[in-house]
C-alpha cells in the first residue's frame, strides 16, 4: 500500500511473552532509542482487546513512540487472543503475574523501567503492580477510584439546581441518600466482583499511593465526568488527600465518558499523556 505524504511507517512486532508465551503483545519501536526512556506497556481496559476503546491504545501508542518511547500493548490472560487465566487465581492476581512477566520479559532486551497505563480496570491493575514492582516508574490512570467527598456532593447539588430547578435537588438529594444507603449495605456483602471494580477502602488506597511517591513513582490521574460525585472537580483528589499535593499530577475531563469516545476527548486525552509523560521523562 502507498504511503501518503508525511506518513512515517511504524515498526512494531507481534510478541508472544509470559512465561508459556500465551500472553500476545505488540511493541511499537521508536526510531529515536534512548536508554533513559522508560517504555510503556498499555494495559487492557477491563475486558476490552489490547487496542483499547476506539484505538486508544494503538493511537497514543505510535504517539509516544513518535516521541521516543518504546510501547508495548497487551492482552492479559483471557483478554483479547491471550490464552486462559492458569490455575486457581483471581483476575487481579493474574493480571500482576502477566504484567511482571511481560516486564521480565521486555528486561532481556534493557528495558528496565516502565510506565503503566490503564483506563478502568486496567488502571487498577497498573496500581496493583507499581505497588509490588519498583521497575514502575510511572503509572497513568484513567477513572481510578475516588471517594465521594462533602464538597463533591454540594457541587453535584449546585450543578443539578442550574440544569434543572429546585424540584430536581430535593430528588438528587433523595437519590444521594438512597446511594449512600445502598453503598452501606453492599460494604456488609463485599465481593471482588468479575473484574475486580469495587473500590477498596479509603485508607487503604491512600497507602498505596502515598507509598508510590514516597518511592518516586510519577503519577498522572485522569477523570472523566462519568465518574459523577466519586470525582467531579480536579481538586477533589486533593480534598481526599491533601499529603498527595504538588506530588501527584491530576487532570480532569467534565464534558468526556469513560471510554473518552468523543474524537475531541480523545485527541485532548492523547495530548495530556504525551506531554506529561515529556516532562516526566525529559
């Protein structure tokens, strides 16, 4: 096929990785090697195949690697054309065992620091193996979990006044306490879930992160309004955290989905990590 004018050909490889070499990956090269740069592994959102929710994964991929560094994208056990989850294991514990294998892998070829980048599910399990792995070091988070605050649920109020009157606040009050209700009773019957999506608690999370940046992983956090009381101010995870301040980098997206379907949100999102991730690895 003939290229079209300033289009650059990208070399990427089809890999088989793990240690029985059922996890299928693909490593896009950059042209520009430089053994500073970390290289970035994408993580599956939830379920989806490695190319992540309309190519994100393939698009922001050639991106970065456009700008010097490598990326690997991959299907963890189960996902995508990656073989069955082996053993007795929980998704999450499977999708910590792949991650590392796929890093001791791409290790045999100096790759010895990485970048984790998930969305939803995928960014849980970029925290879950930074947590475990110094080689981490970085992590990029879309629609990680928060915690509603005070001040996010005033802001929801105010927002639902201006868009639909006072009879539309007294029912989201109603429904907020009807949540709230509901959340206390699901924390008595707590389940990991298929995919492992329910929040863990506040403490718990705060550890995890305040023991990354202790270690001197960067982190970039990125919400979606989707996320609606849980986050729905850029301020809200230092509401949460103030000791994460000036520490962690946050960004948040109030007119995107989750998924970041909208062609603008996912050209804006594309921009955010590829200009965070130059000034976090210059």
């Amino acid at each position: 096929m003939q290229n079209t004018p300033g289009f650059k050909p990208f070399a990427e490889h089809v890999l088989g990785l793990g240690e029985s070499r059922n996890l299928v990956a693909i490593k896009t090269e950059t042209d520009r090697p430089d053994p500073v740069k970390p290289t970035v592994l994408m993580l599956n959102a939830g379920v989806l195949h490695r190319v992540g929710p309309r190519r994100l994964h393939v698009l922001l991929g050639r991106d970065l690697s456009a700008r010097g560094f490598p990326t690997c994208r991959v299907d963890l056990s189960g996902i995508g054309d990656s073989g069955p989850i082996s053993g007795n294991i929980s998704f999450r514990e499977s999708a910590v065992a792949d991650t590392r294998a796929v890093m001791d892998d791409l290790a045999r070829n100096d790759a010895d620091r990485f970048v984790l980048f998930g969305l939803c599910a995928g960014a849980d399990n970029s925290l879950a193996v930074a947590a475990k792995d110094p080689r981490v070091a970085a992590v990029i988070l879309l629609d990680a979990h928060s915690y509603p605050t005070k001040r996010a649920q005033v802001r929801q109020l105010l927002q639902r006044a201006a868009q639909s009157g006072f009879l539309a606040v007294v029912r989201s009050a109603a429904g907020m306490a009807f949540r709230l209700l509901a959340k206390a009773v699901r924390s008595k019957h707590k389940s990991d879930g298929p995919m492992g999506r329910f929040p863990p608690p506040q403490a718990e999370f705060r550890k995890v992160l305040v023991d990354l940046v202790e270690r001197g992983t960067k982190v970039l956090f990125v919400y979606s309004a989707t996320m609606q009381v849980r986050f729905n101010h850029k301020e809200q995870l230092f509401e949460l955290f103030p000791e994460l301040r000036g520490r962690v980098d946050v960004e948040y997206f109030g007119d995107s989905d989750h998924a970041f379907t909208e062609a603008a949100s996912q050209k804006r999102l594309m921009a955010t990590v590829t200009d965070w991730m130059a000034r976090a690895f210059p």
